[in-house]
C-alpha cells in the first residue's frame, strides 16, 4: 500500500492565471506641441519641482483658470516665442482650445500667460 499525498502548500502549488484589466478606450495623456512665450516657458520650469512635472503645472494653471471669474486679462504679445512638447491629460488640452476660443480670441500663447498668472496669484477671486 501507498502512503497518501500530503495536499500541496499554497507556495508549491501551480500559480493560476491573472486576468488583465479592460483596456480604456483611447489614449489617457496625449502629446502635444505649443508655442508659448519664452517668459512662460520659463516659469513652468521654474514651477515644475513644485507640481513634479511640466505638464502637471500645465494642468494646475488650467483647471484654475476655467474656475477664475473673471481670468486674467491678455498680457502684451511678446517677441521672442518657444515651441515645446507636453505631455497632458486629454481634458487639459480640451481646456486650453475652449480658453482660446472663448476668452483670449484663439490666441494659445495668452492662455499659457494667463495660467502662469493664475498659479502665481495669492488671492484667487
């Protein structure tokens, strides 16, 4: 006769499958380029630290800027303009295109300027 089988602790047994989450539709952030002051660039990267990346600042100034009533008046045309790459949640981009149209004349520039207004206010009427 054959002795029995001890049953298998939980570490020597096979592992089982792992199911994978559903995939979201579409992508979460997405990239886009910018044109934006030279003057503002700087200020993102002088902010970035603090929020942990440029596109996060990014996303700060527009979520403060859509709430402001009213938003900080367009700042001159500056002369001397950067393009850069950011790396933004969908909604955040959706933001800067409705800020353009509607309150800074489709002018992208200008609401960059006026996010880096908004972070740097004390008091946020």
């Amino acid at each position: 006769m054959k002795p029995a089988k001890k049953p298998a602790k939980p570490w020597e047994r096979p592992k089982g499958k792992r199911r994978k989450k559903p995939a979201k539709p579409g992508p979460v952030d997405v990239s886009r380029r910018y044109t934006l002051p030279a003057a503002v660039l700087e200020e993102i990267k002088k902010a970035a630290p603090e929020y942990r990346s440029n596109g996060r600042v990014l996303q700060v100034a527009m979520e403060l800027l859509i709430r402001m009533d009213p938003p900080p008046a367009p700042s001159p045309h500056p002369e001397e303009m950067a393009r850069m790459t950011y790396r933004l949640p969908r909604r955040t981009v959706d933001l800067i295109e409705e800020l353009a149209k509607t309150q800074y004349n489709n002018d992208r520039p200008q609401v960059f300027a006026a996010g880096m207004k908004a972070i740097k206010m004390k008091k946020i009427k």
